[in-house]
C-alpha cells in the first residue's frame, strides 16, 4: 500500500485518465481491506479523473457507472486479475466505461433540460393533478405506449375523464398523437422544437390582447430558456 499511495500521489507521467484507470486496478488488486475494495477503487478512480481534469465539479460518475455495469465489471475484473501482466482488456473496458459515463451525463443534462423547458411551458396552462402527474411519469421515461386506458389508470378516472385531459393537452400542444391509429392509438410528448411552435401558435391565438400582441422574437425569447 505504500508503494501504491507513493506512485498515485506522484505526477502523472502518461496519460492521467490511464491513470485512473490503473490506479482502480491496482487498489482493487492489492485488496488492502477485508470489505469496501470495490467502493474504494471507485472513489479513487474518480478522484484520479477530477485531478485528471482540474476541476472540483464534475456533471458524471464514473463509480455509478461502473456500479450499473457491474456483471461487465466482474468479468474483466477477475479476467485481468488471472491473466499475465498485460493489463490491454482493462484499459479499454475502462475507457469505454468512461465514455458511456460521460455520454449518459449528456443525455441526462438534455433531459432535465427538457423537462425545465416543459413545465416552464405547461404554467401557461391551466393543468389538474392528473395531467400533471402522467406528465410527469411520461418525462421521467414511461416504458410502453400511453394509451387512453392506462391514462386513467394511472390517474385514477374515468376513461372520460382521461380522453378530456389528453384533449386539453392536445389542444395546448403539450402532447401528441404518437404514429399508428385506431386501437394502436397513443400519445406521447411533444419535442422542443414543437414545443416552442405550440407557445407561438397560443400567443397569436389568444384572446388577451397584451399577450396576442407579442411579436415572434418575444415569444421565443420567452421559451427559449
């Protein structure tokens, strides 16, 4: 252990993501402690790759990805640990670790992006506690089709009720009908850029003067975000 807090301490004389990434191998290697290995070869690595990068701030978790590709993790682990001393196999699982943690970062920030663009759209509607609920549910991912069947299911009503409410959200251009038709019939939520032609479209067409009189460059000023 003090062989290998003297060379990571050390500055890095290669690349300080290799850095890392060896670093996690090493520790998890010498398995200095009898539980919490893993964990620590993580935290390390991590911070390795914020030392790597120069900033206290990082927006991915190399350790959380790592903990969602655990099985992955194992199988590389175990067969780097009983091979020779060619260390390859590792270091491009690493790295390709790393990628996916920083690429599923990305997707992350443009979803609550998103999602911060779409209810600062929805508060210029008159939304119930259901609507907002099942809005919710279809931003944070839904598996499947909403259908008008499992919209008052999950919002507790009547199959009426559902239809008025995925009206209501037509109509605002908050949602639309997804492809297919007939008993495929389903809705899904609208992208950004339709989005922002909805508030265009419900500040020409509203009945308020003041907010009918907005020009383009208002409008998209006001949902641009």
């Amino acid at each position: 252990m003090e062989a290998f807090l003297d060379w990571f301490n050390q500055p890095p004389t290669s690349d300080p993501v290799v850095k890392a990434a060896q670093a996690h191998l090493w520790f998890v290697t010498i398995h200095p402690f009898d539980d919490g290995n893993g964990r620590i070869a993580r935290a390390i690595a991590d911070m390795a790759l914020a030392r790597s990068e120069g900033s206290p701030q990082r927006c991915y978790s190399m350790s959380a990805q790592i903990e969602t590709e655990r099985n992955a993790y194992y199988d590389i682990l175990e067969r780097t640990q009983k091979g020779n001393l060619d260390v390859t196999s590792w270091m491009i699982w690493f790295l390709g670790c790393l990628y996916r943690a920083i690429d599923g970062a990305q997707d992350m920030l443009l979803s609550v992006t998103f999602k911060a663009k779409f209810w600062e759209r929805a508060a210029t509607v008159s939304l119930n506690d259901r609507q907002i609920k099942v809005l919710n549910r279809m931003l944070d991912g839904f598996e499947g089709k909403m259908t008008s069947s499992k919209w008052a299911k999950i919002g507790k009503c009547s199959h009426d009720s559902a239809n008025r409410d995925i009206a209501a959200l037509l109509k605002h251009g908050l949602m639309k009908k997804g492809p297919g038709g007939g008993r495929s019939t389903h809705y899904v939520i609208v992208s950004e850029g339709e989005l922002l032609k909805g508030a265009i479209k419900e500040a020409y067409d509203a009945s308020d003067s003041s907010y009918s009189a907005l020009s383009v460059s208002d409008v998209i000023a006001r949902n641009a975000g």
